[in-house]
C-alpha cells in the first residue's frame, strides 16, 4: 500500500534543506545531522498517518465482511450449480421463463467463484500482492454479472406477465428461441457496454481501492462520480420500471380473473338453487369453472416465487444505489456492497420453493439424476 503523496513532498522537502545544504556552519543542518534517526522516524511516522485511508477500524471487521463473502461463495456456488442441473435433468422445467432463470443463474454462478479473490483483498493489509490484472478482472466480473442480473431480472418478470396476461398462441409467437437469445444477449451486452465506458476512464479504473480494500475499481479515481451516475441510471431505474409495469398488469389481470369467476361461480350456483339442481351438476359446474381459470393455483404459486426472488433483489440492490447517489456513509458502503453480493446465493434458497424446483432439488440431492425419479 503506497503511502501516499505527502511523504513525496516532504521528502523533496528534506532534500532540498539538508541533503544539499554542505555548509556545516549552518545551525539547522548541523543540528539534523546530530540528531541522525530524524529521517526514519519521519518516514515512519507519514508512513502510518498517510495509510490509515482505509474504512476499517480493526482487523476483526476484515474478518467479518471476508467470513461473509465465503458464506455466499459456497452457498451461491452449491445453490445455483442446483438451479443449472434441475433444469438440465428435468424436461419439465425447460421452458421459455425458466432459459431467463438459468441466465441469472449462470451470472450468479461466476459471480461467486470470483468472491475468494474479494476475501483475499479484504484480509490483506499490505494491499494487492498478486498479478494485477487479476484484481482488475474481478472488478469487471462483479460489474457485468450484477447488471447481467438486474436485465434478467426484468427480462423474467416481462415474460411471465406476457405469459399470463396473453393467450399461450401469442406468447409462444412472440418467445421464439431467437428471440429468447437475443433477450439474454441484450442482459449481457448492457453491463459490458458500462464496462467499456469505465475503460475508457484510464487503464487504471479498475483495480485495487486503498478506501475499502477490495478490487473493483478506483473510488478516489477523478471521473468516479460520472461512473456512480451511469451506474445509477443503467442499473436501476430502466429493469425498475420494467419490473413494475409486469408486477402491475398481473395484478390487475388476476384480480379481473377473479372476479369474473366469482361472479359467473355465483351465477351458476343462483340458476342451480333456482332449478332445483343437484350436488352432482354443481361440482360439475365447479370444475368446469376450475378449468376455464387461466390463472389457477398452481400459476399463482409459480409467479408468487419468481416475483419474490425480483423484490428481494431489489430489496438488496436498493441500500447500494441510495449511497451511490448520497455518496456518504463508507462504513455503511461496504455492508450495502456486501448484502448486493448476497443476491448470489439467496435466489437459490428461494426456487427451493417453487413448487417444481423443490421437487428436482429433493431428487438431486438424493442422487436420482440418473434414475428414473426426475420426469
């Protein structure tokens, strides 16, 4: 960790007074060189002022936040290694929405494995000693994959509302293969073009932060605030508002659902109490009504899931971008950073819910891939 620019000055102070100065009458000189350790001390003492720019006030708080990063790794890898297997093995689960879900677990997925580099950089003291374009590359990885993550997010929430709301004709017209690819080639190229607008920031945007002791990139760099605003406005308002026209047609398109089939449910049962009808035609009539619902239980409980693992991501997202607006609280900065890295491992712990996720999860941890338990 360099000490900084202060020391350079007064180094050129020092000589420029004394190094250069060979008049041994003069008092000063005279009186530095009796002194004789004057310069050590000095180095030593600029050396500890000028390196206390980091966040941290002891050591334990790097174990903490490192401890934390190695709990989502290994959570996040073991989860959504899973979530990538169920839908290999299982013909069930490889449908149109669920190419989205495999997406945002593959940018999970990386993201992890690239988290024991962070903990490495958190817990050194003396800065980054490895290569240094390992610690650029992880800046880069934690970037593309967490906007990766967000436009898949939406991209999901899109389809799903698409899914509901129009008849499966259209839906199936309108997700085509192509058009699914292309949806998560655009999830894709949207990080990597922010990345190649801090590229062009300087060579040294990316890399090791002194401030937080992590490699992602330069918080004291001149053009970080441009960057904080591109970031703001990309990441966050565009898969937002995205996210909440979907949330709002469901809304609206299942409570009209409901409505019209209690009313025509009340309807029947009003013709039937009138003609006398017996028990037998009316659960007829119920279950014709239980078919004609195009949003029954089982879709209810398949958007519930989906749409729970969107909030909680905004619900982790949102801390990190406030303080990218505020820019204050820096201690408040690594934890908000920290619980933005943990979306990684918790979508996993979510799908266990799904009510066909689970099923798959249970058969591959019980090693019936191969058998004949996964239909």
């Amino acid at each position: 960790m360099a000490a900084g620019p202060n020391l350079g000055k007064h180094l050129e102070q020092y000589e420029k007074e004394y190094l250069h100065d060979d008049d041994s009458e003069n008092a000063a000189n005279f009186e530095h060189h009796k002194q004789g350790p004057f310069l050590d001390d000095f180095i030593e003492l600029t050396w500890i002022t000028d390196n206390k720019t980091h966040v941290y006030g002891s050591y334990g708080e790097r174990v903490f936040y490192a401890s934390l990063l190695a709990g989502i790794c290994v959570v996040g890898t073991v989860g959504n290694c899973l979530v990538i297997a169920a839908v290999c093995v299982c013909k069930k689960l490889r449908t149109r929405t669920n190419a989205m879900v495999v997406n945002l677990s593959v940018a999970d997925l990386i993201s992890c494995v690239n988290l024991p580099w962070l903990c490495v950089a958190i817990l050194s003291e003396d800065g980054w000693l490895l290569p240094s374009w390992l610690c650029k590359s992880q800046g880069v990885i934690v970037l593309i994959c967490t906007g990766c993550s967000l436009y898949t997010l939406s991209g999901i929430a899109v389809s799903r509302c698409c899914l509901i709301t129009m008849s499966r004709a259209r839906y199936y017209k309108l997700f085509t293969a192509p058009n699914i690819a292309a949806m998560i080639m655009f999830c894709w190229l949207v990080p990597m073009s922010v990345t190649a607008i801090a590229f062009s920031f300087g060579a040294d945007f990316f890399g090791y932060g002194e401030k937080y002791s992590l490699c992602l990139w330069n918080t004291e760099h001149p053009r970080i605030k441009t960057f904080n605003a591109i970031l703001t406005v990309v990441f966050y308002p565009i898969p937002l508002i995205a996210i909440i026209i979907s949330s709002v047609k469901i809304y609206r398109f299942v409570r009209r659902s409901t409505r019209r089939i209690a009313n025509a449910t009340s309807f029947r049962d009003n013709i039937l109490s009138v003609s006398g009808g017996n028990v037998v035609g009316n659960s007829a009539g119920n279950t014709a009504v239980a078919k004609n619902n195009p949003f029954n239980r089982r879709q209810m409980a398949v958007t519930k899931n989906l749409f729970l693992v969107i909030a909680v991501f905004l619900l982790l997202l949102s801390p990190y971008e406030v303080l990218l607006v505020i820019e204050t609280g820096e201690k408040i900065t690594v934890m908000a950073g920290v619980t933005l890295l943990s979306n990684s491992c918790v979508n996993p712990l979510i799908y266990a819910r799904h009510p066909d996720f689970k099923v798959v999860f249970q058969q591959l941890l019980r090693c019936k891939a191969m058998g004949r338990g996964i239909p």
